[in-house]
C-alpha cells in the first residue's frame, strides 16, 4: 500500500501543493497533518501516526525529506524504523 503523509508546519500554510505533487502517486491512504497554533514548530513529531500505519510491503511517499525530519538525526531515526518494518521511502 502507498501512503501519503504531508504536513506543514503553522495553520498559515496550506497542505493543497503537498497533496496535488502526491496525486502522481497511486496512494489508498493520505496523512494530513498541520502544527496546531498553540504549539511551537518544534512541537510533537507528527509523522508518528503515518509509521504506525506502515506495515510490512508498503510505501511512506512525501514530497520532501524537511516534511519528514527536522534533521540528519531524526531522519536517521525515522529510516531506521521504516527498514524495520520493511517499508520504503518516496520523496516526491
């Protein structure tokens, strides 16, 4: 299964261009997720919802890597639990 994830990160921002460049992709399941005002752009690490999704076969696509991770570290983190669960990585 193809998973979308976009996300942004104020209320001021829109998801719209994320979900139309993730339409050339053949998804049965869409993650939209924006920073809700009260909290800091640094706040909750939203992609936590779409890995738990994920199972073995399927395929995490994202439009850019900076919509994923923060950092080289928390990529670094984030790939390595998507190869435990044997799910690919698309970036758009």
């Amino acid at each position: 299964m193809n998973i979308k994830y976009a996300h942004v990160s104020s209320s001021e921002q829109g998801l719209d261009l994320q979900i139309e460049k993730l339409h050339a992709f053949s998804c049965e399941k869409i993650f939209q997720e924006k920073n809700p005002e009260h909290l800091p752009v640094t706040g909750k690490p939203f992609y936590k919802t779409a890995l738990k999704f994920c199972r073995e076969g399927d395929t995490l696509v994202i439009t850019t890597l900076d919509r994923l991770a923060r950092s080289m570290f928390d990529l670094h983190k984030i790939v390595a639990i998507l190869e435990r669960k044997q799910v690919d990585l698309v970036s758009a």
